[in-house]
C-alpha cells in the first residue's frame, strides 16, 4: 500500500489524504544535477559516449542520499517536513542482469534514460511511513489541496557564495520566495533555524533551499547528542542504499564468460557519512562534539566531495561499494 499510495501522490491522483496532511510547516529542497554527475555527463559526451550506465547513475544516487540527509538535517532543526525533490535515475533497477541499464529485450526507445525515478526505486517506503523522518512527495506544492496563500508564503534560504539554483530535470525553474534568509558558510543547520525565528519568519508555510546552498552549511544539529539521534533516523531510512545491487553486462565485464563469477554486481551505493557523534554512537566514528565548521566555502566542498574509500574485494565475484557496510549494520537495518 505505501509504494501505490506514494506513486499516486507523485502523480496527483491519491485524493483520500485528509486536511491534516497539508497542514504544518515545510522545507523544500530543489535539486539539480550534483557536480560530480554533470562532470561525468559532459566527460561521455566530449569522448562521444553514452552517459547512460551505472557508474553515472551510482554517483548521481550517492549526490542525491548526501543531498537528502543535509535537508533533513536542516528539516528536523527547523522542525518541518521534508519536500522531496524529483530525482533522475541512470539505470533501471532489477534484481538480475541488466543490459545497459535496462531489462534484458527492454529497447531503448521503450525505456528512454535517464527517466525521472519513483521513490520506491531508491528507497523502502514502509521504513520512511515508520520513521520520523516526515515527508512529502516532489509534487506537493502542486497539489491543488494547497491554498494559494500558503504556496506564496515562502522563505527562500541562500548561502553566500553558493551559485545560481539551476532548473531540476523535470524542466521546473526554482520558485521565487517571498522573503530571503542569507546565512553564511558553515553556519550549521541549528543556526539555519534560529536565522529563521529571529527574522520572525518560523511560520512561513515553507522554506526553500537549493542543493548548493545546502552543501555550504555546516554538518551538525549543534550538539553530538542531537546528531546521535539523527543519525539513527538516517540510518533507518536511507540505510536501504546499500542493499540495492547493480548488475549489468556494459560495466561488470567479467560476466559472462567466467564460470567463478557467473554474475558480478556493484553492491550499494554510498550513505553519507553520519553527523560527528561521539566514539560511542550508532556507526561508532566522528568527534566527541560536533567538529569546528569551516567557513571557507572552497575547504567545505573539497571536504564535501572527497573520493570516499572503496574496497573492491568481492565475495563470489561481487564487488561492494564501501567498506562501511559490515554484516551488523544489515541486520540493524533489516530489524528496524
């Protein structure tokens, strides 16, 4: 029920939403290519190369979880829910080989890619139901149940420094806000929020964020406590990334053809790392308190977007993608 319900809310046909659920506050976030996918994208196409294969599409999904866990970071500082953007996918998803990114005698003019991604493609949507990560659909402002007055209602959040906010993929240019937040680089997610009181703007309908303003903040609550119990929540509903596994015959060349490894995956793609939390937290790493946030923005995003460790070692000819994937955080998803 959950997949159906949230595919017909994406589409604008689940009518049986009561009033309750557009009621609230709300935090948007606009989502557009993430840097490492648009050099990858222009690189294929210098060389005369299709773009479309799953190392492009593992490098837009980790963009997209480091995207989605700094704005509800900021969403559960500000207290509001989260406005999922629409996201682009690659590949298609099966639980068995693939043929360029698509089902074995799909043809490409039958599955175009990239394709805009139901959310139920990346992620388990009973895990986020019973979260409390609260959400709403990409097309929630759309929703004709949302009284015009509090569509309008806006703050747009910027960073100093961030660029321009670019249309996202569904060809959508960034809604204008009725009222500006600047904040700084490395101001942190709970100064975001206390920004926002002392303008006298909390009870703002919704707040809009863009993904490259949202990358220059700080990664912390403000506290190791409140990252603790954050992380838990992430773990809990994006944890589904590294179970999700890629095989296709353009990218894992060793099937087929050798009988020791008759189907090689690409396991999972990267969690973001969890907000600094103290040795003795959930994944056991990060500082005793929230480490100094940097405020030169270039340090932030060379910080950001360094090559995470990858180990390669495969187990029946499968390779994973990190090395922080070890059996007790399956089991600790899987029982959650």
């Amino acid at each position: 029920l959950a997949v159906n319900r949230q595919r017909f809310r994406e589409a604008g046909l689940w009518l049986a939403d009561g009033e309750e659920y557009f009621r609230g506050r709300f935090l948007a976030l606009n989502a557009s290519v993430p840097p490492a996918v648009a050099a990858a994208l222009g690189a294929a196409r210098s060389a005369g190369q299709s773009p479309n294969h799953i190392g492009v599409h593992a490098a837009a999904l980790r963009g997209y979880l480091a995207e989605l866990r700094d704005a509800l970071a900021l969403a559960r500082a500000m207290k509001r829910k989260l406005i999922l953007p629409p996201l682009q996918c690659w590949s298609d998803r099966y639980w068995n080989a693939l043929v360029r990114g698509r089902f074995p005698g799909v043809r490409a003019d039958a599955q175009p890619l990239p394709f805009h991604c139901p959310f139920d493609h990346l992620f388990d949507n009973e895990k986020w139901a019973h979260s409390d990560a609260p959400i709403r659909e990409h097309s929630f402002l759309d929703s004709h149940r949302v009284l015009d007055r509090d569509r309008n209602d806006s703050v747009r959040l910027v960073v100093r420094g961030a660029p321009a906010e670019a249309r996202d993929h569904l060809g959508r240019e960034p809604a204008v806000a009725a009222r500006t937040l600047e904040l700084s680089p490395g101001d942190d997610y709970a100064k975001a929020a206390s920004a926002l009181q002392q303008k006298g703007w909390g009870g703002a309908y919704v707040v809009k964020v863009g993904a490259r303003s949202l990358e220059l903040l700080c990664e912390s609550l403000g506290s190791a406590k409140a990252n603790a119990a954050f992380n838990k929540v992430v773990q809990r509903v994006l944890g589904i990334g590294e179970q999700i596994r890629y095989c296709d015959d353009a990218d894992n060349r060793r099937w087929p053809g050798d009988a020791r490894h008759p189907i090689n995956c690409t396991w999972g793609f990267h969690r973001p790392p969890p907000l600094p939390e103290g040795s003795g937290g959930l994944l056991g790493v990060g500082a005793s308190a929230p480490a100094a946030c940097r405020t030169d923005a270039k340090e932030i995003l060379a910080a950001r977007f360094a090559e995470p460790e990858r180990s390669w070692k495969g187990r029946g000819g499968e390779s994973w993608s990190t090395q922080d994937r070890p059996g007790y955080l399956y089991h600790q998803y899987m029982n959650k």
